[in-house]
C-alpha cells in the first residue's frame, strides 16, 4: 500500500492543529499506518532547532536556513522512510509555511526559497496540502482567548500576518490540484464533514 504525505497549512489561530489528531485516527480506523509530526521540529535536532526558530530573533535568512535544516533532517530521519514503508504521515506545517512566513511574511525573495526547497527534497511535494483559512482578525482573536505565552511569530503585528494569509492564498492558486482550501470559521462538525470528503476523494 502506498505511503502518502498529507501537510495541514494555515496562518497562526487557524485551528488546523485541532483537526490533525482527528485525521490521523480517521485514516487509522480505515487500516493506515499513520505518523503524526511537525515543522519546525519532528526529530530530535528539529526540535531543538524549533526552540531557537520561535524564541531567538535572527536575520531572516538565517530563519530560512535554519527551517530548512530542520526541514532537511526532518525529511531525510522520518518523512522519507515512513513512506517508504508504506505509512501515511501528516504533517503540521512543510515547505509551504516557509514561502508564506519567510517569503510572504518578511519579504525574502522567492528564488532562495525554491533552491533550498529543491535542495532539501528535490520535485517531491506532498500529496496533499490543507489551507486553513480565516479572516485575519477571527485568528487574532483565537490567539488572544487562548491566553498562553506567545512564541515571536504569533507577536508579528497585523500586516506581517496579512502577507502571510495572501502568500498561502498564491500558493493555493499556484497548486490547485495539491493545495485545497478549508474555509476555517465554520463549525467544527462542517470542517471535519469537508475534510472527511476530500480524504475519501483523493486519498483513498
């Protein structure tokens, strides 16, 4: 049985973390082998670079550079093999989230972004990519109620967020066929009914 590659995208107050256990069971239930994980992070180096990538401020290049090396061992110690071996893996965030931050966010140019994305994992993109998308302020107002510490980027100002929400929308419009959008300020109950029909449809 093929592996696939399944990446939840979305601007920080989406939700889409709240969807992804719910979709690996729903798979699991239908007898795939599925591997949760996340970006920046999913090794143990990557978690570690993590940790640097939201609480240390740097140079965006260097940002870039350094999601890229998490992205890199990420790809190479557990993405690959998994699917190798047949299993599903979802992931929290990949490539797509670099060019909506990194590119869209703080402006780096595209052309880096595509030769480190090459570099790292060559032609291959995920199977399938869910965008979360909502207006800005819905999300700014989920990560205010959610009243925890906030990482450096979830204390970006409105129009860093604004670029990134438009970033994610051209990439969607680049990649129809892999990028499918979730209208993310609906009920729950209406996203995992949507969710659960573009799994059955494409995926399985």
């Amino acid at each position: 049985m093929k592996g696939r590659f399944i990446t939840f995208e979305g601007i920080d107050g989406a939700g889409k973390s709240t969807h992804v256990d719910w979709l690996a069971e729903f798979l699991r239930a239908r007898g795939r082998v599925v591997q949760v994980t996340r970006e920046p992070g999913g090794t143990p180096l990557g978690e570690r670079l993590r940790e640097l990538l939201l609480n240390e401020p740097m140079h965006v290049e260097a940002e870039a550079l350094l999601m890229f090396a998490a992205r890199s061992e990420h790809w190479a110690q557990r993405i690959e093999p998994a699917l190798a071996r047949g299993e599903w893996v979802i992931c929290d965030r990949f490539s797509d989230a670099t060019y909506a931050y990194q590119g869209g966010g703080r402006g780096l140019e595209k052309n880096k972004l595509n030769q480190l994305e090459h570099w790292v994992f060559g032609n291959r993109q995920p199977d399938l990519t869910l965008l979360f998308d909502l207006p800005l302020e819905v999300a700014r107002e989920r990560i205010a109620v959610a009243n925890r510490a906030l990482d450096r980027f979830e204390q970006e100002k409105a129009d860093f967020y604004q670029r990134v929400r438009q970033a994610y929308l051209e990439r969607a419009q680049t990649h129809p066929g892999r990028i499918r959008i979730i209208e993310a300020d609906r009920p729950l109950d209406n996203i995992r009914k949507q969710l659960e029909e573009i799994i059955l449809t494409i995926c399985l």
